[in-house]
C-alpha cells in the first residue's frame, strides 16, 4: 500500500520541530540537518508500515537516539582532545553543555525580549538530557510516559530530569523576579 | 512559597512555548530548503522501497510458476523420447530404399538398356 503521501505529511509537520530540538541540542546547523535527515531515513525505512498515530512517537525517539549518537561522538572527540593536550576542560557526559548563547540581537531591548533571550541562553546551556525532557514536556506537551519512551529511559529519570532542569532555570532567571 | 514557585515554572514554561512556536515559524529560508530537500529524499526512497517490495512477490510467484511447469513438463517430454527412438528405427528400417533412391539413376539407366535390348 502506497501511504507516501501520508508519510509526507507527517514529515512535514514534523520536520521543523525535529529540527529545533536538535539544533538546542548541538548548536550546530549542519548537525541538526543531519540528525533530521539520519531520523527520516529511518523512519520511512524501519516503521512506515506502523500505523499513522505509532509515527510520532516513533519519530521523536530517533530523533533522541540520534541527539544522543551525536553527543557520544563530541564526548569522545573531547575526551581525545583531552588526553592531547588540546582542551584541558573535561565536564563529562552528563555534564556536556554547549556555550550559552550570549548573542544580543539590538531589536530585542524590551523587558520581554530580555527575558526570552536569558531564557534561550539558559536552555541551550542545560546539560542536553535535561533540556531535551524540558523542551519534550513543557514545550511539546508529552506526559511522562511519552517523554519517557522518546528517551528511552525511566519515568523516573523524566522526572528527576525535568526537575533540575526547571530548577537550574529558575535559578538563572531569578534576575527577572519571577 | 511553593505557590510561588510554581508560578515561576508557569511563566518559563509559557514563555519557552510561546519563544519555541516563534522561532519555528520563522525559521530562515535556507533551513526550510534543506529541510523540504531532505523529507522528498526520504520520500522518493520509501517510494523506491514499496516499489521494490511491491514487485518481489511478483517476480516471486512468476519465477514459482516457471519451475512448477518446468517440473510437470519436463517428464512428459522424457516420455517422448521413446517415440523419436522408435521413429529412428523406422529410419532404419528403411535404409535399404534410401540406397535405392541414391542409386536411381542406375537402376533407370539399367531399366533403359533392358527396354532397349528387349526392342532391338
């Protein structure tokens, strides 16, 4: 059965957050292209024939597993970079963050706007397990169990993930006096 | 306290929404381009794939058939073979009048003379 257009359209309504999750996660344009790219491939490949409501959930959890290959792959080039003297910071797995993104843009002077570039900046800088169960639950709205599928891990690390991560951005935003 | 807390997790939670549905919807022309490239590639090979497995149970039963015909057809012309073996007999059999037929000017010119000798 040809369901092409359908997958097409579930793509499509897909790809742009895909992308985001990713790019929060890498910081890296052609990284997050490529982690789109590697979780389509799969999808159409491995679970098309799945019915149409088993592909969300599917997708979101290559999605993860590919942001994660991702981070395995810069750890290690860390690590070796490392151990050759190249970079002397080591944080560890757990503790990889990529550089807030400190960037001003002059259009964005308001109070508001001060806020949701502070915002961005602290999200970006979450350790990636607590910022993707952040973005997977408060900004797409998955339950606790649907987050925990698409991390393929425990209820209870969705969690315990969730609740550092909104701690550590309250502590960030504190300035704002939420 | 604790209200207070969670109003605070509200109002980052709203604003991470509201800053994610933004950014979505204004993503740069050469994202969306790599993107939309990237969903018809995936497409056209899903295409590729339901095309090929479409055919390979085709292919499959057709390839099944030519054996089975194969197989029922091959004995029955196993069977003939006796019959061409006898026909070649017959051939055989017959060999004599093939000299005849090789010799024949001979025996016409033969026949001549006796007419010719039977006359005279």
């Amino acid at each position: 059965m040809d369901n092409s257009r359908a997958l097409d359209r579930f793509l499509e309504s897909q790809e742009r957050r895909a992308y985001k999750m990713a790019f929060y996660a890498t910081g890296d344009r052609e990284e997050a292209l490529e982690i789109v790219q590697d979780a389509m491939f799969k999808l159409v490949e491995k679970y098309a024939h799945k019915s149409e409501a088993d592909w969300g959930p599917l997708f979101t959890r290559i999605v993860q597993n590919r942001i994660k290959n991702s981070y395995r792959k810069r750890a290690m080039t860390q690590r070796w970079q490392q151990w050759f003297g190249a970079n002397s910071e080591d944080k560890g797995d757990a503790e990889i963050r990529l550089p807030a993104d400190t960037h001003s843009d002059p259009l964005r002077e308001s109070h508001d706007s001060k806020f949701v570039t502070a915002l961005e900046g602290a999200l970006k800088a979450l350790p990636t397990r607590q910022q993707q169960v952040f973005l997977l639950r408060a900004v797409q709205g998955m339950d606790v169990k649907q987050s925990a599928f698409a991390m393929s891990c425990s209820e209870g690390s969705i969690k315990t993930h969730y609740s550092r991560a909104i701690h550590k951005l309250k502590d960030q935003l504190g300035i704002f006096n939420l | 306290m604790t209200t207070e807390r969670d109003k605070a997790e509200e109002q980052i939670v709203e604003a991470a929404q509201q800053h994610w549905q933004k950014d979505e919807q204004e993503l740069d022309a050469d994202t969306l381009r790599a993107l939309r490239g990237i969903r018809h590639s995936a497409i056209e090979k899903f295409k590729r794939k339901s095309a090929w497995t479409t055919w390979l149970p085709v292919s499959g039963a057709a390839l099944a058939t030519a054996l089975v015909v194969a197989v029922v057809w091959w004995p029955q012309q196993a069977d003939i073979a006796p019959d061409i073996q006898i026909a070649d007999l017959d051939i055989l059999a017959v060999d004599t009048d093939l000299e005849l037929l090789e010799e024949l000017d001979f025996y016409l010119w033969l026949e001549e003379i006796r007419d010719e000798s039977s006359a005279g």
